[in-house]
C-alpha cells in the first residue's frame, strides 16, 4: 500500500526540477516536466518533437545546467555515419605504434595486432563519449530525423541498453546511464523501433502568458509593455501564411532589436517595425507577405484585443 508520503515524493521532485530548470532560463510547463521527471526515473530517452524555434535543444542545455552534468551533444544531417557518431580507431598512432615495434629488436617489446585494437586507441565521437562518462551527462542527440533511417538501426543498440559494440573489442557500457534527448523538426517520418525506446513529448509554440513569461525572464532590462506588445505581435504573426514560423528565438531577437533602438512598446511607425523584420522573417517570400498595410492590421488587432480584455474586466468589475 502507498503512504501518502511516498505519493508525494514524486510531485515534489517534478516541482524542484522545474524550479531548476527557471533557475537555468527556462520555464518548463507542467507536462512537459512531467515527461522529463519520468524520463529520468525510468532511465528512458526522451523524444521530443515539434517546429523549429520552440525551445528542444534549449531543453537539453537547461537540464544540463541544472544537473550540473556534461552535455554531449550530436548534431545529424544526412549521410552521419558510425565512424563520426560513436567511434573510430585512430589509424595515425595505431601505425606508429607498429613501425616503433618494428625497429625495436626486442621481441619482448613489440606489440602484437590485438595490442593495437584496445579501448586507448579508440577515438571517442559523441555516443562513447556519453557513455563513458563517470557522472552526470546529457546526451543531446539533436534534429534526429535528418539522419538517415540506417543510422537510426544503428542508434537502438545506444538507447535500449545504453552500450556501443566494437567487433575488434566487445560491449562498452555505460558504467554511468547518461539523460538522452533526442529532438525532431518532423522533417520526415521516425522508425517505430526508435519511437518504442523513448518516451515522448510534442512541443509547441508557448501560449501568450508563457511567451511573456519567458522574454521577461530572458531579458529583464526590458520594459514590461515592449514585450506584451511584441510578443502579442508574434504570436499573430505565427498565425499568417508563413513559410518559416518564428519561434521563441526570433522572438527574443526582435524584442532585443526593439529594446537596442530605444523603444518601450512596439512603434508606431510601420517603417521602423519593417527595418527588424529579420529577426523575425527569415525567407523572402514571408518578408515580402508582411508590407506596412499588413503589419499595421496586425498591430492594430492586439490593441483590439487589449481594448476587448480591458472591457471585458470592467464589465466584471461592476457585476
């Protein structure tokens, strides 16, 4: 039977990673440290997916400040292979190794074939890297579905039992279990084998209360209403035609742009908001959509909506 005590320690050390992740710049919501709490217990990999610029790799440096830990991280593209994931064997010094035993005319000093297929002439590449760390460690396995599907047969092995094999040595296992993170921009389809391994989690774009939250916490310089107007006005942004939605980088970026020109609310003037629309716009075809008619709709629906809010208290007020 559960005591209420054993029922609460659970809650209570979701709560204290949230509150280390704040410490660490970033404000997780209850359900995604739900997922990241249990991750960790169950010493499973966490899948998270979702749209470029909504805060996954920030995650994995955020968990790894507040755990005091090691990040590793793998970048994948196209074309990542064994040798430049997890290891290869350093063909430089295993050569000059053997040349050395060569010329010494002692037998007892020469090296045989196995000496040179040991562990110290491995070089680490992320994946051994991460697993044979002796503490805390996060491996960050970053934009996973733009590896190719072979490389994801090859990663199994890593995320079911936390070990590499290397034919010429055997198993290494990780004598420390490191967090692993993996993130996708569903640029394509993952296999069902790697998303069975994994526990996961979609992440999308913040709510308004939340996007406010994070600026502010990232940059407190700021004034309050620059970044209630400038997040509102992403947050419509984001509902326009776009080919590439700005996520909450872009956001911090425009709001910094805002604050280094000397603005403490969002300009009226629509020639001063199109001179920072690269932070926020990044094709052509989406800086092109957004001409000064469209940003001033745009500007004037959020005061619209305070208007409506602001009315809407007042109506409660005198109920």
């Amino acid at each position: 039977m559960t005591t209420p005590d054993q029922t609460g320690q659970p809650a209570a050390e979701e709560r204290l990673l949230r509150e280390r992740l704040q410490r660490a710049g970033y404000l997780a919501d209850e359900d995604l440290a739900t997922t990241v709490w249990l991750a960790s217990a169950l010493q499973r990999p966490l899948l998270l997916e979702g749209d470029a610029g909504v805060g996954k790799t920030a995650l994995a440096t955020a968990l790894t400040q507040s755990q005091n830990a090691v990040l590793v991280r793998l970048q994948c593209f196209e074309g990542l292979d064994l040798a430049q994931a997890a290891y290869e064997w350093n063909y430089g010094r295993q050569l000059m190794a053997i040349r050395m035993s060569e010329a010494d005319k002692d037998a007892a000093g020469r090296v045989r074939e196995s000496d040179v297929f040991s562990r110290e002439y491995l070089l680490e590449r992320p994946l051994l890297r991460a697993i044979s760390q002796t503490g805390p460690c996060v491996l960050l396995i970053d934009e996973i579905d733009r590896a190719d599907e072979a490389f994801e047969a090859f990663l199994l092995e890593v995320l079911a039992e936390y070990q590499i094999t290397v034919p010429e040595i055997g198993t290494i296992r990780a004598t420390h279990i490191p967090q692993v993170i993996l993130t996708s921009n569903g640029t394509r389809e993952l296999s069902d084998a790697l998303r069975r391994r994994c526990l996961y989690h979609y992440l999308d774009y913040p709510t308004l209360a939340r996007e406010i939250a994070i600026v502010k916490a990232a940059l407190p310089q700021v004034d309050t209403r620059l970044v209630e107007d400038a997040v509102q006005f992403v947050q419509r942004l984001r509902r326009e035609d776009l080919a590439k939605i700005p996520g909450i980088a872009e956001t911090l970026d425009w709001v910094s742009a805002l604050f280094q020109m000397r603005h403490n609310s969002l300009p009226e003037d629509m020639s001063a908001v199109l001179g920072t629309l690269g932070c926020l716009l990044k094709t052509r075809e989406d800086r092109f959509l957004m001409g000064p008619d469209r940003l001033r709709q745009l500007t004037e629906g959020r005061r619209t909506v305070g208007v409506a809010e602001n009315t809407n208290e007042q109506a409660k007020a005198a109920a």
